[in-house]
C-alpha cells in the first residue's frame, strides 16, 4: 500500500512538473510588437523549442543586410529572428539565437516572460558579459 501511494505521488509530481513546463511556454507563445511599433513577431513552438518569426512591418523590406548574398532579396517577413531558445535554470527564461535584421548578424539571445503582457528579449556578445534588449508587448 505504502509504495502504491509513493508510486502515485511520483506519477503526480511529474505530471505537475511537465504541465507547468508547458503552462511556461504556452504564456510566451503569441504575437508580439515591438516597443516602436515597427514589427510584429509571433512566437511559437519549434520541436522543443520557443522560436519567433517576423509576422508584419510597417515598412516591408528585404534582408539587405545578411552575409548570406543569396538571401538578400528576400522578404524580411516571415524570416524566423528567434531561434532554438530553451528554458534556463531562471523563471521565465529561455536562451538560444536572435537574428538582427538591421545589421545581418546572429547573436546569443534571451527571452523572459515579465508579465503576461511583456516579453524582455536580450541580444548578447562576449558570452553574455554585453547585451542590449527591449521588452516587447504582446499583440491584442
């Protein structure tokens, strides 16, 4: 009896600890726009991961600026600018790559989920001693 009781209380912390995981990610996923309007990003599941892809801009342009010659021509929207970000040991928080349209490179990234309206994403350099953000606010 004892183990079936400690078998159940096994069986329920688990399943408590894969919900609040997705509950986790499911509050981050959405539309997004950027504090100045210009963009919106929707992010979504990509595997096990959290990834983002450019949904609208105000002015639709092309991807001039990436090392890529080949991909200079094509539409900025639609372009995934977060990618592959995991959870990390903080609440809220995923890590993995975001793509800077306006300069052509991909640096380290983080996304953390602030409030349910607000998602603070991170740029970084030099493993994360030099980064540069701001807080995007969920589409209505």
């Amino acid at each position: 009896m004892l183990k079936s009781i400690a078998s159940s209380a096994l069986v329920a912390a688990g399943l408590f600890a894969a919900s609040s995981t997705f509950a986790q990610a499911a509050d981050t996923r959405g539309d997004w726009v950027r504090p100045n309007g210009a963009s919106k990003i929707r992010i979504s599941s990509c595997g096990g991961s959290l990834c983002g892809k450019l949904i609208w801009l105000r002015e639709p342009r092309n991807d001039t600026q990436n090392p890529d010659a080949g991909k200079r021509s094509r539409p900025l929207v639609g372009v995934e600018i977060v990618q592959s970000m995991k959870p990390t040991s903080k609440t809220n928080q995923w890590k993995g790559k975001v793509y800077n349209a306006e300069d052509g490179k991909t640096y380290t990234g983080f996304i953390q989920l602030t409030s349910a309206n607000k998602l603070k994403l991170e740029g970084c350099v030099m493993g994360g001693l030099i980064c540069k953000g701001e807080t995007w606010t969920r589409s209505k």
